[in-house]
C-alpha cells in the first residue's frame, strides 16, 4: 500500500511481485492523479479523490516510475518529474517509483551511470545481487553518489573520474548528489539547491538489486 499525506508518496518506492495490486490511499483534502511516465511496461492513470483510494494490478515485470499531474509535469529530456511551484513540497516533486518481479527483469551483472549535466544518465540502475555498478563523472564539476542507510556507499566523482561499488543484497538504494541536493528524509527523496542544473529537478537515482 501506497499512501498519500500530501503532495508526495509514502514509501517513495516499493518492490512487489508480478501479478500483485498496488492500492493508493488518498489521505489528503486534495484529490491527485497518478500515472507512469512514458515508455514503462504498461501505462496507468488513476484518480485520488480526496479521502478515497485506488488500485492497479501489475501484470508485467519492470521498472515503473510516476508522478502526479496535479503537482508534477513531466521533462521528456531528463526523464524526471518535475515539482509545479503550487505543491506543497516544492522542489521536490511528487514522483514514486514501483519496482515488479518477475520474468524479464532480470538484472544485470553491472550497470555503468554517467554524469553530464548534473544529472544521472540513465537515473535507475538494475543488477544481481553481487552486481557492481560504476559511476562516470563527464561534467567539469564534481558530483557524489551519496547513499542514504547504514552500510551504503559514498562516492565521490572529481570531474573527469570514475567510481563503482558493489551490491551484495535485495534492495532498492536511493542515492543523490551532495553537491547539488539535500535529503528530505521524510520524503525519501533529494531536494534540489537552488542554483543547481536543473532545478527544481534533484540530481538523485536507485540502483535497483535483484
């Protein structure tokens, strides 16, 4: 179960397994709108009235980003929610993240991540278990892979270097950049500097563990 206390998700990301219902639980007075960003496995679009929730069957593995369009819009380039100034956790934009099992999201045994622009490219990394993944700063500032939890990485990427770690267990692991980002830890997700690349949009990401 997803809930909604406001203009953001809690938990900002989840695992399930294929073949398992999602229900949203609106707790807010304001309704929203949920729906995936292009290119996912298969697309939804609910509405949250105000107090009343909504569900959505997953029948096919994969990743699933989305946000909701009464407090987000949607940057093709970036791939990324971006806040709308009227939400209440501006900059931070109300955006989730839903990660299915099953076949055909298997997972590599390492990923590579660059870093131009201030933004992660791609911004969701999927290995094995054991799987390593590697971190290439190409702009000609430094950036950080911090982790959030006990036990996680923290990187740190002069312009022009390289970093990896490796991921011995399941999980989902947020990560963003120091640099250009703050953690909202009641959130879960990275709060963009003003004067940042791209803000309002956070330089943040997941490596996704199977």
């Amino acid at each position: 179960m997803v809930t909604i206390p406001g203009d953001s998700y809690n938990p900002a990301a989840i695992v399930i397994d294929v073949g398992q219902t999602v229900t949203w639980v609106n707790k807010d007075t304001d309704p929203h709108v949920s729906t995936t960003v292009p290119g996912t496995p298969a697309s939804f679009t609910l509405v949250h009235p105000a107090g009343k929730s909504a569900s959505f069957t997953f029948t096919k593995a994969g990743i699933y980003p989305y946000y909701c369009l009464d407090h987000a819009t949607f940057n093709p380039s970036l791939r990324r929610a971006v806040a709308r100034k009227e939400a209440d956790t501006f900059p931070v934009a109300m955006e989730g993240l839903i990660v299915v099992k099953g076949p055909g999201l298997t997972g590599s045994q390492s990923a590579t991540m660059k870093i131009a622009g201030g933004a992660y490219a791609p911004d969701i990394a999927v290995v094995r278990a054991g799987g390593k993944v590697t971190w290439i700063n190409e702009d000609h500032t430094a950036h950080t892979a911090t982790f959030v939890g006990a036990g996680t990485p923290n990187l740190s990427l002069a312009a022009g270097k390289s970093g990896s770690a490796t991921f011995a267990k399941p999980g989902v692991y947020f990560f963003y950049d120091q640099r250009g980002a703050t953690y909202n830890s009641k959130l879960g997700l990275a709060a963009a500097k003003k004067g940042a690349p791209n803000f309002p949009i956070a330089t943040q990401g997941y490596v996704v563990v199977l």
